[in-house]
C-alpha cells in the first residue's frame, strides 16, 4: 500500500516546498497575498486551520477568526441565552465541542457560574412546533432577569434556508414583546460556500469555505462560534488540528496516526466488517457519535456499505480527568489493545481543547484517505 499511500498524502496534502513558502509568508510580505488568497482544495478541512491562523496573525481584526471573536463577545456581554439554528448535521459539529470542552451541565449553572458566558439551545431545522415552542417559552420566562443581560437571547443561524420555518419561528419572536428585543447585534449567519445572503439582518455573516461538508465543518465558523460563545479557547483547537496536518505530511507511514487508523478501517472494510468509535469518556461521547457519522458518510461517498458488523472498536480513552478525582473514584487503567476482541485505544493526553483539534483532525483526514483507498 505504501505506494498508494504516498500517492494519497500528495493528493490531500499540498507539496513540501508550496507548504514551506506558506508559512514563510507569516514574515515576507511579497507572498503574503499568495498565501492568504490560495484557493482551499477540495479536502477543505485540511489546510483550514492553517488558513484561519495565518489570516487571523497578519491582519487580527480583519480575519474571519477575529471577527467571529468580536462578534460573539459583544453578543456574550449582551445576552444570557443564544438560539443555534441548523440542521443536525451541521449542529452535531457544534455540540459536540460543547459537550466535549465546557462544563457537562454548562446550561444549568448561573451566570457568575457560568463566567457570565451564554446558555447554548441547539435546534435542529426539522424540530417540531412542540420543541421549538418549549424553547420559546423558556426564552421569554427566564429565570433570572435581575440583570439586562438575563432577560435577552441572541439567534444564530447555521446554513439554515430562509424560508425554514423554525427559523422564521424564533426571528418573528424576535420581534415581538415576548421574548424580549433582539437587535442586529444579537444575530449571526453562517451560510454554505456559494450559498445565498441570510434575510436576517445579522451584523455578522460568514461563509463557510469550500470543499467542506457537515461533518468536516467542525473546525470552521459551524464549530467556532459556539465554542467562543461558551469560551472555549478555539485557538488551541485549531493549532492542535494543525499539529496533526504537520505530523500527517511529515511522519513515515508506520507512526503515522492517521494513516494506521485509515488502513486499519480500510482493511476490516474490505471483509464487508465495519470499524465503530467508542467512549467511557463522557465528554467524548458526542465525538464519539460525530466520528461514527463521518466514517459512515466515507463510506457512503465511496460506494462502500455504510452498514455490517464492527469488527474494529476504536476505544478514545483520556490519561487525566477533567476534574479533580473524587476519594471513592480511582482513577481507570489505561485500555490496552486486545486483538481478540479487536478494540484498539486512541489516548488521549489529556481533554483539552489542543488534545480534541488534534482528535477531530485525524479522523477527517482517516475518512479522506479511506475514500482515496476505494477510488
């Protein structure tokens, strides 16, 4: 396979020296131009952590990131609720930075608690009348509004199309007494690369890059801005995502991370088996799902069956906990690889945000090479 292989990384990757003179761009300013305007290729995922930090390190307040930073912490200071708009998909991203980097029960604590940061609402566009009135009785009876800020919500749609009904539900709440004023600074657009303008009068509107699909929109504004929302540190995130590009383009096959988690998929795949992630993390159970829907979207891209019996388990388990250990817990060994039963560990140092961007890289770039594998 090696040949293949290496074939595969040209494709995804781009050439050492092109890769080379980008970063060099950070202190020429002749090629700057050329590094900030190169088109992203068509696994869009891969070089848009790159992108995203370079942009944001030249110019901070004209880069997509230092935008999005302002925005949504203008939009923190000004409201105690934010309504996430999208369709599950594209919200599966989100949540699961949620999930895997705030506190487990974030919504429930106060706004001291919370570091005076947002409740977060997800909401699928196919939510029925039910849910999306439940949500709506909660925005206009909070239960706490001795402060300006905990009696105000903000909306963010993510690619959700003008005329979905969930969305046009909470924008005509937003205009009426009940829930309160929403003014364009408490609302935020995200929309499809070639999508058409939001009727919203956001004061932010982003566009998400080409080449990326639901599941691979993680690490772009999709993932980012409810992560900056809750105060996450998305830096971190994405040099982490980068860390494992670099490690991707630079390790010899046989320590390659990404490459082994893909030929090891690839091969089960060829007995008409399956591999499946797995976590006792609860942190990362919402990776863990979003890593399954990537695979399996892969696979389906491919041609390949989506479905058949695990035979591989990728197993994420972490060395520390998020908290302290309480006196009646004890720490967990950690889960050695045991062939019999075909679970493998994917260790994760610790959970932090640079842990889950490296994480989250390495299976977007195992789906593509397992795609290139079937081609």
């Amino acid at each position: 396979l090696e040949p293949m292989l290496e074939t595969v990384r040209r494709q995804i990757a781009e050439d050492e020296a092109a890769y080379l003179r980008r970063l060099g761009g950070l202190g020429v300013q002749v090629e700057l131009p050329v590094a900030l305007h190169r088109p992203v290729p068509t696994t869009g995922f891969f070089e848009l952590p790159m992108h995203q930090l370079l942009a944001y390190y030249v110019d901070r307040d004209a880069s997509p990131i230092g935008k999005l930073l302002s925005a949504t912490k203008r939009m923190a200071a000004q409201v105690d609720q934010v309504v996430v708009v999208g369709s599950n998909e594209y919200l599966l991203a989100a949540q699961m930075l949620m999930e895997a980097c705030a506190q487990p029960r974030f919504n429930s604590l106060t706004r001291g608690q919370r570091g005076s940061r947002p409740r977060v609402h997800f909401v699928s566009t196919s939510a029925d009348n039910d849910a999306v009135q439940a949500l709506l009785y909660v925005l206009a009876n909070p239960a706490n509004s001795a402060f300006r800020a905990e009696s105000s919500w903000a909306l963010l749609s993510f690619a959700a199309k003008p005329d979905c009904p969930v969305l046009l539900s909470f924008m005509d709440a937003a205009e009426s007494e009940d829930c309160g004023s929403l003014a364009q600074s408490r609302m935020m657009a995200i929309r499809e690369s070639g999508g058409t303008p939001s009727e919203m009068e956001a004061e932010l509107e982003l566009e998400l890059p080409p080449g990326l699909t639901p599941f691979t929109s993680a690490l772009s504004a999709i993932g980012l801005a409810p992560a900056a929302l809750l105060g996450v540190n998305i830096m971190k995130l994405q040099e982490g995502a980068l860390a494992m590009a670099q490690h991707f383009r630079e390790a010899a096959f046989c320590n390659n991370l990404p490459v082994l988690h893909a030929v090891a998929s690839h091969l089960v795949r060829t007995r008409d088996r399956q591999s499946r992630v797995q976590t006792d993390v609860i942190s990362m159970h919402a990776v863990a799902r979003w890593a399954n829907r990537l695979l399996a979207s892969g696979r389906t891209s491919s041609g390949m069956r989506a479905d058949g019996e695990p035979e591989l388990i990728w197993q994420i388990v972490s060395k520390r906990s998020r908290f302290d250990t309480l006196p009646r817990f004890k720490q967990k060994a950690n889960m050695q690889g045991d062939p019999a039963t075909g679970v493998v560990p994917i260790e994760l140092p610790d959970t932090d945000e640079a842990s889950l961007g490296q994480l989250l890289q390495l299976m977007m770039l195992s789906q593509a090479i397992q795609i290139k594998l079937c081609v």
